[in-house]
C-alpha cells in the first residue's frame, strides 16, 4: 500500500462508519462499508498447487515446525486485503500468500494489525511476513528486505461525468486514506505546487479507512480520490457506474512482502511466487480480482527505486 511508513491515524468508529453506509444506500455495493460486511466478488481459489520441496527445505526452523506462516496484515483494503460477510479475511494478496503457503507446505495464519505497527512487529519477530499491500521503498528497506509480487501505481477517481484534472485540482476536495503515500506525498505536492502558483489549495480529505474515502466520492462530498490503482479500479467496478478514473496511473513501484532484515525467508517467498508465476498459477489468481494490470512477470528481493 503506498502508505507512510510512520503515522498516527485518526480514529474512526465503526458506529459512524455504519451511519456513513445508511447514508449511501445502493450506492455502495463498493468496497464494502465495514470490516465484516463487505459482500465483494464471490473468492477465488486456485487449486492444483502443489508443494515444492526443494523451495519448502529452505524455511527457516521455526516456520518448517510450526507450520505457519505468521501474517500481519490491516484491514480493509480492498480488493487487495478486506473481510468478507463471515468476518474472514479475503482479497488477492490473500489467496496470493495461501498460494505460496500450499507452495512451502505451510499454512498462512493472518493477524490483523494497524498499519503502522506492521514493520515494528515483524522487526520483533512476531510476524514472519508483513502483507498489506505495503510499499517496497529504499526508506523502508532500511528497516526490513521485501519480496516483490505486484507493481502498482497511483489512480485518481472522480464522479462519472465530472472531470477533474490530477494535475490542476486546485481548490477541489480530494479523498485520501489517511497513512497513504497519497495522503502524505502525493496531493500534499500537488497542493503545494498550487499554492506556489497561486492558487487555491487542495483541500485534502482523509479518512482512516479507503471505504470510507470512497464513499465520500460516491455520495459527492469530495470531488476526487485519490489511491493505489487496483484500489480505485475495484471501487469504479464495484461502484456501479457512478464514478470513473480521472485520467491514466502514474508513479507505478512494486508491492512487497515485508519479512526482517537479512532473513532467509526473503528469498524463500521470492522463489515461491516465482514458481507460481512461471506455472500461470499467479496470473490466473491476479485475472480472479481482476487485477491483473499490475501482474509481474520476475519477482526479486528489495526492488525499490525510490
């Protein structure tokens, strides 16, 4: 997730999340508007996935004896990571690492976290891997090795039939998800910019849940939002017509799994989804969440650009 590495994130209770979805009405069959009541599209799994043992005897010890793959992972983010109506967690990047667990002979046991607190956590050795479509960045390498499975950009939306302009939406109300990189980065810039020339400010919404930014965009209290690209397409898709990209992604950088620094466990993931890549598995589960636009071909270890 193109997220802050380090933030305080507001407080928004689900009690007025709740009241947000009443509001909506209809007009979100979207993401869903609490962390359990999301319908989204039926799950997919991929069967046929087999162990590799050659890959599986490169776990480290703990791991091979537990026999899980400990996940810490912030919810909801979807298509990516969300709950379903039963209160279990779902999304791409789940069936993606259950995927590369039947790969390794293991079983992924997910722990929902604050975002913020995933790195710490996986630095203390509670978690064995950080997924949350989390942000692969030199900075953020600093504290923990990546393994690379997707490449994701950022994608503006607005109301269908009300452009706005990425680049000149000054004076406008644009939705954010509190922590992201677009909150933090991305439209504070182009906020500054608009200053700079002398204009009016962006004025930035963010909300400590991407639902709930994208409902405000649903229900028009903001004019745009902005979030990573296969956020923004599933919310258009699920949004049912009512709003539209705002125009083409841009600042694509790859997705990683955060596993602690200098740990065998990198290159173990990298192989495993390098194997489900190469038999078609990876792709297959990518087109299921219909993200397959950001599919790779080569996953490798620490591959920030920035």
């Amino acid at each position: 997730m193109w997220r802050a590495a380090v933030s305080v994130r507001s407080v928004l209770g689900r009690r007025a999340l709740q009241a947000v979805c009443v509001l909506a009405v209809g007009a979100l069959a979207l993401a869903g508007c609490s962390n359990s009541e999301d319908s989204g599209p039926a799950v997919q799994k991929v069967g046929g996935i087999e162990k590799v043992d050659s890959i599986a005897a490169q776990l480290p010890d703990k791991i091979k004896q537990s026999g899980k793959l400990i996940v810490g992972v912030n919810i909801p983010y979807q298509p990516n990571e969300y709950k379903d109506p039963s209160g279990k967690i779902v999304g791409f990047d789940v069936d993606l690492m259950d995927a590369v667990a039947a790969t390794l002979g293991v079983k992924a046991e997910y722990l929902e976290s604050a975002f913020e607190k995933i790195i710490p956590t996986i630095q203390a050795g509670t978690y064995d891997v950080g997924m949350s479509s989390i942000t692969d960045s030199k900075e953020r390498e600093q504290q923990v090795d990546f393994t690379t499975y997707f490449s994701a950009g950022i994608q503006w939306a607005q109301q269908k039939g009300k452009p706005v302009d990425p680049d000149n939406a000054c004076g406008k109300k644009v939705a954010v998800q509190a922590t992201t990189v677009e909150h933090t980065d991305e439209v504070p810039a182009k906020s500054a910019k608009c200053v700079a020339e002398g204009k009016p400010a962006i004025d930035i919404k963010a909300f400590d849940e991407q639902s709930a930014a994208t409902n405000a965009l649903v229900l028009g209290q903001v004019d745009a939002m902005s979030a990573d690209s296969p956020v923004t397409a599933y919310a258009i898709k699920q949004s049912d017509g009512k709003i539209e990209k705002a125009g083409a992604a841009f600042d694509s950088a790859p997705y990683g799994w955060a596993v602690p620094k200098s740990s065998p466990l990198a290159a173990v993931l990298q192989k495993a989804v390098q194997s489900l890549i190469d038999s078609g598995k990876y792709l297959e589960i990518a087109k299921a969440w219909g993200v397959e636009e950001g599919a790779i071909t080569k996953s490798v270890i620490n591959g920030a650009a920035s």
